[in-house]
C-alpha cells in the first residue's frame, strides 16, 4: 500500500485537510459505505509518515477486520473507493476556491426553480465579491463575465421585451477574457519556444495582435502587459515595447495576484536573460535592476523564500558586473531569505564564486570544500568552479583526477537531465583538449566552442584558448 495512489494523495493532506476529508468520508451525501469510514480513521492516525509497517495492507486489513482471513480483492477496493473519495474531496475544495463560480451555479439555480428573492439576495452577494476582488488577473475578467451572463439569464427568464445592456457586458467580458487569455498563453509559448525543441502552433495570433492594435486597450492594464510582453518576445528592435513594459509592470505591481505578477515577471526576465547572453554586459545592469525589484517587493519570493538559484544568478550578475563589495553584501544579506536546507551551501558557493572573481584562488578553494553538495545545481558549479581554478593553478594531478571523475558523475546521476548531462559534458571535453595544449588538437576547437548548443563556461574556454 506503500506506493499506492492513495497514501500518495493523503501524503499532501495538511492536519486540517485531514480533518475535512474525515468529515468527507463521515457524509452519508458522498459516502454510505461506512468500511471506508473506519478505514480512513486508521490511516489518519499513520499520518503524516505513513510507516510501511503501519500501512502494510495485510497488516492494516486484520486491523479493519481481526475476525476476517485477508481478503486482497476487498483491500483493494477499499483503497479504490477511498481514493475516488480523496479526490472528489480535493476537487470539491478547489471548486470552493473559485471566487464566483460556485456562487454562479447557485444563481442559476435559482434561475430555474424561479426563486426570486433568493436570486436577488445572492446576486448581491456575488456583486459584492467582484467590488471586494481588488486584485487582478485574467480571471477577473472571467468572473466579470459570469456575473453578467447570469445577469443577463435572469432577464431572460422573466421575458420582458426591452432593450438591455446585459448581453452586451457579457460579451464585451467574454471578449476581454478571450483576448488576456490568448495573449498570455501566446507569450508563453514563445518564451517556451526559446529553451525547448518542439514546435507550437499559436491560432489567430495575426488576427488578434491586428484587433488589438486598432483598438484602445489603454485601460486594461492586464492585456496591455501582456501585449507589450508578445511585442518584447516577437519584434527585432523590441526597445520601446520593453521601456513601455517596465513602466506598466512598476506602476502596477500591487494590482495583481501573486500568480498572476509572477508570470509576467518572469516572462520579463526571461527575455532579459537571453538578451544579455547574446549581447554581454550590454544589458545586464537592467537585468540586475529586474532581479533587485522583484526581489525587494517578494515577487521572485516563494513562500516567503528566495530561491536559491535566484540568489546565485543575482550574484553572478554582480561579479559580471565587478561589483564585488555590493555583491558580498548581497550575499551576506540576503542568506537568510533562502529555505534553511540551502543556506550554508548557498553562502559558501557564492563567497567561493566572488573569491574566484577577485582572483583570490586560494579563499576560493577553502569556501568550495565547505560546499556539501545537497543541491545537485550547485554540486555541478562548485565541481565545475574547482576545474577552473585546478587549470589555472596548473594543478594536474588534482585537474585529471576530477575531470575523470566529473564524467563519471555526469553519466551515473539519475537526477541529471539529459541536456544538462550534454551542457557540463561538453564543458568537460573542451577542457580535456584545452589542457593538452596540443596545437593539431586546437586547430578546430575555438569554432567548436563558439558553436556548441549545450555548453557551460563558453566565455571561459574561450578566454583560455585565446590564452594559449
């Protein structure tokens, strides 16, 4: 039972989640079996650990049922009935999330049970909420459309022969919904098209893009950003469409859900990054600008946390930059905002990167062998950084031994994506023919450099060949 679906579900119930699913299961509405009712009541007790020994399924049957010889047919219909019950609890509790949605269904009940006092008194519940609702996101419109397509039901239903705005709002909504929804799935892709092979068909982008353009959007701040970010993503010259994007995105930060801001920043960001490994340090202050605002306002903050990899870009981009004092204190400062699992790894490598920069070799080597390799990203670049500073060291004993053992990592770690495998392997043999500083060996290796896809440290080796 272990491995099952089951115990795999109950094992993201929080405490509370536990005690509502209990009360699920306990309903006579969603469940008369009342087998699964003690059944439940004997896992809740293994959570949240959910031991093999607690839950073996023979064990756990004689548990159910001590007078009973174990019945495998009838475990595994417990567990199969438990489990459609566990996920009819987890859809039931996002269908409750929906902030009109489910008061819409009660409205259009009403609607046909011609209950009118009732539809009244919650239409004005409903109305209510989207006036409360202060934050956006595409699904605003969405919601604005539902309350004015029930709307437009009720009038429907009550069969007066007049002219009404209520059909028009609808599908001025429904249009606003379509077009935020379209454009920023349609930026999605484009931003998706960039790092992943694999082809994306956009429909109607020509269509829409030209409906936009010859109609005034100015105040749906929402499709303004989203289409300033398609601009960003698909012009050659994307400079005016990127200034009008930051102004839009600084204005407007407290206006929109978590989710919702998180998406388009990173959307930005990511357009920021490649624009700055195409052209250097070019634009990378604006990058690093980016970073410092998300991370000042919380958005790039997960759970109240950094990501660690957000912290380490942050410090690259500063010792890029050769701000090595504001970049220790960046370091220093910010530590303590990462998940504590991270933290001493997190200091260590990046105090190792900043020595590294300064060219203090040595405090490099001492920071890196504090690195413990918890994270398997940053296990790569500290392996990678101790390459480096072996090469530069002339240290060759200690280079063949690690580059030999680096391929064997490489190879042999599950965890290791196959393009990451190819970006770091390809480091690596580079490396193995630069240090041989063989020049028949050289002779086709800068192009090879320059045109590799996957390859870590390309400015680096590039920088040594030109050395030799």
């Amino acid at each position: 039972m272990t491995n099952s679906k089951l115990i795999e579900l109950l094992k993201t119930f929080n405490a509370q989640e536990l005690r509502e699913f209990k009360d699920f299961v306990a309903s006579p509405f969603f469940n008369k079996n009342q087998e699964l009712n003690i059944f439940f009541d004997y896992l809740k007790k293994c959570a949240p650990k959910f031991l093999d020994k607690k839950i073996n399924s023979t064990a756990v049957y004689h548990q159910l049922f001590p007078k009973k010889k174990y019945d495998d047919k009838h475990m595994k219909y417990l567990m199969s009935f438990l489990l459609k019950l566990a996920e009819k609890y987890i859809g039931y509790k996002k269908y409750q999330d929906q902030k009109l949605l489910p008061d819409y269904h009660v409205l259009s009940s009403c609607i046909d049970r011609n209950l009118e006092k009732h539809y009244q008194q919650n239409f004005q519940k409903a109305t209510s909420i989207i006036k409360k609702n202060s934050l956006m996101d595409t699904n605003y419109y969405y919601n604005q459309y539902l309350l004015a397509d029930i709307a437009n039901q009720h009038f429907l239903s009550k069969k007066i022969r007049k002219l009404d705005n209520r059909l028009q709002v609808a599908s001025d909504f429904l249009d606003l919904y379509f077009l935020a929804n379209k454009l920023k799935y349609s930026c999605e892709i484009l931003d998706r098209q960039q790092t992943l092979s694999g082809e994306y068909v956009i429909g109607m982008l020509q269509e829409v893009t030209l409906y936009l353009e010859n109609n005034n959007f100015e105040t749906e701040t929402t499709i303004n950003i989203y289409y300033n970010i398609l601009r960003v993503l698909m012009e050659d010259h994307p400079e005016p469409y990127f200034e009008k994007l930051k102004e839009l995105l600084f204005e407007n930060l407290e206006q929109f859900t978590k989710e919702e801001i998180q998406n388009m920043y990173f959307l930005t960001l990511n357009f920021c990054i490649r624009r700055v490994r195409k052209s250097g340090k070019k634009h990378a202050e604006e990058l690093l600008n980016l970073y410092l605002k998300g991370i000042e306002t919380q958005i790039l903050f997960e759970n109240n946390q950094l990501s660690p990899w957000t912290y380490k870009n942050v410090v690259k981009l500063g010792l890029d930059l050769n701000k090595f004092e504001w970049t220790e204190q960046f370091i220093h400062k910010y530590n303590n905002s990462l998940a504590e699992s991270f933290q001493k790894d997190a200091l260590q490598y990046n105090l190792a990167d900043l020595f590294y920069y300064r060219n203090e070799l040595g405090k490099a080597l001492e920071h890196l062998r504090n690195v413990e390799f918890s994270d398997i990203y940053y296990a790569l670049d500290s392996k990678v950084m101790l390459l480096k500073i072996y090469y530069e060291l002339e240290e060759q004993e200690s280079l063949l031994s690690l580059l030999a053992s680096f391929k064997i990592y490489l190879k042999r770690n599950k965890l290791i994506t196959k393009e990451t495998q190819k970006t770091y392997g390809n480091f690596v043999n580079v490396l193995v023919t630069l240090n041989k500083k063989n020049k028949r060996d050289l002779t086709d290796l800068e192009s090879l450099i320059k045109n590799t896809q996957f390859l870590y440290g390309r400015k680096w080796l590039l920088q040594k060949f030109e050395e030799i």
